[in-house]
C-alpha cells in the first residue's frame, strides 16, 4: 500500500472515530430529548445546557446552524416555564372558583382552595386524571383528549370520565364537558395562557427542525 493510500485511510478512521463519538456523545442523549418537543405533555429542556457542560469540546462540532436552532430552543422552553407557573396558579384558583359554583347547585358547604377533579377510567381501571393546563395546550377538544390519553395505555377501548367534588362523583361526560368548556374559555381570555401554548407550540415546530438535522448528522 502506497503512503498517500496509508494516509487516506487513516483519515478516514479518524472521520469516522469522529463521527461515532458525536453520536454518542452528543446527539443520541440530545436526539431523546429533543423528540419529547413533539408532545406538549413532556417538554423538557436541560440536555444541551448539560452537554454544553460536561462535552465543551464535542458540542463545539456540531453545526452551527442546529446549535442556533438549539439556542432559540432555550429561550422559548425558558418564556414557555414562565407562562406555565402563572398559568398552573391561575388553573387552581379559577377552579376552585369554579368548584364552588357546583357546591352551590349541590347545596353542599363551600370549601376553600379544593377544585374538582376529572377521572378517567377503562372498565374498572383508573387511567389517571385530567391536568388542564396540558389540555389547553395540546389545543384539542376535550374528548378528543381523552381519547388521546388513554390511547397510550388502552388504545382503541372504550371509557368514561367522571367529574369528582371534593373526592365524590357529580357527574359524567356532559358535567364534565361543561366544567371543562369553563376552563377553556378562561384560558382563551389569558395572556400568560395563550403565551404557554404559543411556546409549546414554537417548541414542537423547533423540534422537528432539529430532529431533522440531527437525523442527517447520523446517517
């Protein structure tokens, strides 16, 4: 083997030493992040703030034009935590506003700062129970939600909701429907709270982006 041969194929070892040590490095942990944009209800931001730490040197090599995508990814995530903490204290005293409202129709004593809850169940199983503001966000309809949440779990079952006052059932899916249409329609009079679903928004387009360009640095 001639010297300029020799040489050749040690560049490309080193290319491709290069290349996996990226991947592993930094756009594996990066990529299981990033795909966590898509779905408003696990929208994380601290890998690439971690990477920037703990890889300076690795991080340096990825292309620019993702790490710009990755920085406006910051700032959004960081208006998007923002909004929610308003949105998560307003969500509270609003329904528990509008808890009372019921108590009142129940004729059963008001209580402070204790809002309904809607239960979700398949059978004789407890799916889980609906946090609104991620309702909000997603921007779909209420029963669409639902559908959604226990398609993770129990796709294509049947189920039911049941709105609880203070741990004791009023009502099915039309009181349920009515409570909920109450909270969206105080969401939609919110700034903070058309801001929180703005961000979550920006953040799932910037995050097709991103797994886009992340996809083509692997291949």
């Amino acid at each position: 083997m001639s010297p300029g041969s020799t040489l050749f194929q040690s560049r490309l070892g080193v290319q491709e030493r290069h290349k996996r040590d990226l991947a592993q490095r930094i756009y594996t942990p990066l990529r299981a992040e990033v795909v966590k944009w898509l779905d408003p209800e696990e929208q994380t931001f601290y890998v690439w703030n971690e990477l920037q730490e703990k890889e300076l040197y690795w991080t340096k090599k990825v292309p620019k034009d993702m790490t710009t995508m990755l920085d406006n990814g910051k700032q959004v995530f960081k208006k998007l935590l923002e909004a929610k903490v308003v949105v998560n204290l307003s969500t509270f005293e609003e329904t528990a506003r509008l808890g009372n409202e019921v108590r009142e129709k129940m004729n059963v004593a008001i209580r402070v700062g204790s809002p309904p809850t809607i239960s979700i169940r398949v059978g004789n199983q407890d799916v889980g129970y609906i946090y609104l503001p991620n309702l909000w966000v997603s921007g779909k309809s209420f029963r669409d939600y639902v559908s959604a949440q226990v398609d993770r779990s129990f796709p294509n079952v049947g189920w039911k909701v049941t709105i609880l006052i203070d741990g004791q059932p009023y009502g099915g899916m039309p009181e349920a429907e009515e409570y909920v249409g109450k909270v969206v329609t105080f969401y939609e009079n919110q700034p903070q709270a058309r801001e929180l679903r703005k961000r979550s928004q920006e953040l799932r387009a910037l995050g097709s982006k991103v797994l886009l360009r992340i996809d083509q640095e692997l291949s």
